[in-house]
C-alpha cells in the first residue's frame, strides 16, 4: 500500500486518485494514519461485504431468538416497556 503525507496527497491530488484507482492509499499525519482512499469499485465491494456480514448476523440474532420463545407480540411489548 502507497502511503503519502497529507501534504503530498494535496498537492499531487491526480497521482493520488490514480494511485488510488489501482490499490488503497493510506494518508498520514503527524506519522499516523489519518485516512485510507480507495477506489469507488472497492468501496462498493467493502459496503456490499459489510451489508451481507450484518444481514447474516441479524439472521443468526433472530433464529437464536425465536428459538429461545421470543415472539413478535413478546418483543413488542419489550420494546414498549417505559420503565
């Protein structure tokens, strides 16, 4: 991974959006990472990964749930519950 100070990533923007197209980028600051560009396909990727991984766990969540007795109506009223 090409690292570039943020000064670098400023005034040499092109070269970083290219560079960035072909692998990540890491930005640093004050030597610590500050931020990472990626390419817009690769986000989509990682959002798309991440969506999936959420939506397995909540699956998983729900089973292990409904398995234990919890019901619509009983989660409803959980959920009401002000106290």
């Amino acid at each position: 991974m090409k690292t570039y100070t943020a000064n670098e990533a400023k005034t040499r923007f092109g070269e970083f959006i290219d560079q960035a197209q072909r692998e990540p980028v890491r930005v640093m600051r004050h030597d610590r990472v500050v931020g990472v560009m990626v390419s817009a396909q690769d986000y989509q990727a990682m959002r798309a990964f991440y969506a999936d991984r959420l939506r397995h766990t909540m699956d998983k969540t729900a089973d292990q749930a409904a398995r234990a007795g919890l019901t619509d109506e009983t989660l409803a009223a959980l959920l009401a519950d002000e106290s």
